[in-house]
C-alpha cells in the first residue's frame, strides 16, 4: 500500500499538468557607535553603498563598506552588511568570515544572526546549536527573523535525525507560546512539531498538530503534504489520497513557507511544487 501511494503522489504532483527583552540588563543589547561611526555608516552605506543593487552591483557594494572600515575596522553593522548579500547569493564561506568580524564586535546584536545563517543558509546545524545555545546564555530565549531560538535549535536538530531531541524542543516552546500569546503558538512551530511526530512514527499525534497549524493556516501545502503521509500511515488511503490532492494544487498556488527567506532558501521539509519541464 505504501508503493502504491507513493506512486499515486508522484503521478499527481509530476503528471498534472509553492522580541524579548535581555534578561541581564547589565549588558548593551547592541554595540553602541560614537558619533564619528555613525558619520562612517552615514557615508560609507547608506550614502554609498545602497544607492547600489546588491544583487547586480555586488562589487560597487562591497567596496563602499570596505571603505568604510578602512576608516574603522571596528563597526559592526558593515561587517553585517558585507556579509548579508553574500549569503544570499550562496557564497557562505566568503560571507562567513564577514559576519564572524560582525560578531567579534557585537556578540550581542550578531551571534543570533549568524546562528540563524547556519541553520537556513549554511546548513551547519551543530554549530547553528552552539551559536544559538550561546545566545540564550545572553538573551534567553529571545527571537532571530520572528521565531525563537529554541525553534531553529529544534530544526537544527530535526535536520540532524535528532528527532526526539527536537521533539522536546517544539513541545517546550510551543507550551511558552501559548502561555504568552492570545493567539497560541505560531504555526510553523505547530508544522514542525508534526514533523517530529511523524518522523517518530506518532501518526496520530502527528495529524492532531497539523490539524492545529491548519486551524491558522489551513491551505499550508507541506502540512497537508504529511498529514496525508501520516493518513497512509493509519491505513487511511481515501482519506490520504484526497489531501495529497489538495496539497498539490494548494503548493502549485503558492500556499507554502511564507518566511522571507525562502526567497533564497528553502525551509528544511520544505517541498518543490513546480513542474519538471
């Protein structure tokens, strides 16, 4: 029966024809820049170099922040914003060593940053654990691009086979979620939290926190992807062919991801929706 869904999927998909507060109030959040480094940025970057296209005009980029720390080897934010395009354009180990300089001056400001370039961009999940294990030590757990730190240790770890580790992560986050916000936890969290249950073979529980996320979300193709994987799995091959169905034409209509980032990358489990030409 498993042959014979995973077949009935492939034919669908390829024959038819998408912040918390520091807890140690003793220490700056961000580094603080005197006068004649805010003038630098001033000149250096918003002056020079985003009147550039990062994308298309990546050397004039670079060059008016390395001039910039030419002036001052010490400011932070250009070192991020060397960094930051890189990254976007794959090239990690080059934007790498930038956003490390960005660290060395600004822990606090940028070691969650680059936690979170490991874990979605650079696929360094043991080092994305260290750096984000190092954060909480700082901040708690606070938040990097609208999720917590113990969500991207949680994926780091999912990403690793480390499924129950990752398990206990999303249930303890999604419980303080819930214990601090009206509306619940966030539904990715409720996405992944699934997919660890899933991977462990809880089909049922597995269905009850997509069945959640899709209360918030309720055309997110990779959740109705694995429910209808975890149907299959309960034997539940009608109900299973239909929702693999839905999940088709609701990732074809783009109802994915919707992070920001999946411009440039995708989220781990995240699917292909588009046809092979």
């Amino acid at each position: 029966m498993k042959i014979y869904i995973s077949i009935l999927f492939l034919c669908i998909v390829f024959s038819c024809s998408q912040p918390i507060k520091n807890n140690n109030t003793e220490k700056p959040i961000f580094q603080k820049y005197t006068e004649a480094q805010e003038q630098i940025i001033e000149e250096y970057s918003k002056q020079c170099a985003k009147k550039h296209n990062y994308t298309y005009e990546m050397n004039e980029w670079q060059e008016c922040l390395s001039k910039g720390l030419e002036k001052d080897s010490t400011i932070s934010y250009l070192w991020q914003q060397k960094a930051m395009p890189l990254f976007k354009a794959r090239k990690y180990e080059v934007g790498m060593q930038f956003i490390d300089k960005a660290v060395q001056y600004n822990p606090q400001k940028y070691l969650p940053y680059r936690a979170f370039i490991k874990c979605i961009f650079s696929k360094e999940y043991r080092e994305a654990i260290k750096d984000f294990q190092a954060a909480i030590e700082m901040h708690g757990n606070s938040y990097e691009m609208d999720h917590t730190y113990k969500f991207y240790i949680a994926l780091s770890h999912l990403q690793l086979n480390e499924f129950e580790q990752a398990e206990q992560l999303l249930a303890k986050d999604i419980k303080e979620q819930k214990e601090k916000f009206d509306d619940g936890a966030h539904y990715l969290d409720l996405f992944y939290f699934g997919i660890t249950k899933y991977e462990l073979g809880k089909y049922g529980q597995a269905i009850e926190q997509f069945d959640l996320a899709l209360k918030t979300y309720p055309n997110f193709a990779e959740v109705l992807f694995y429910k209808g994987l975890s149907l299959a799995q309960l034997k539940k091959e009608d109900e299973a062919i239909a929702i693999f169905k839905k999940a088709v034409k609701e990732g074809k209509d783009g109802n994915t991801i919707n992070e920001d980032n999946v411009l440039y990358e995708k989220y781990p489990y995240q699917m292909r929706w588009q046809h092979n030409h």
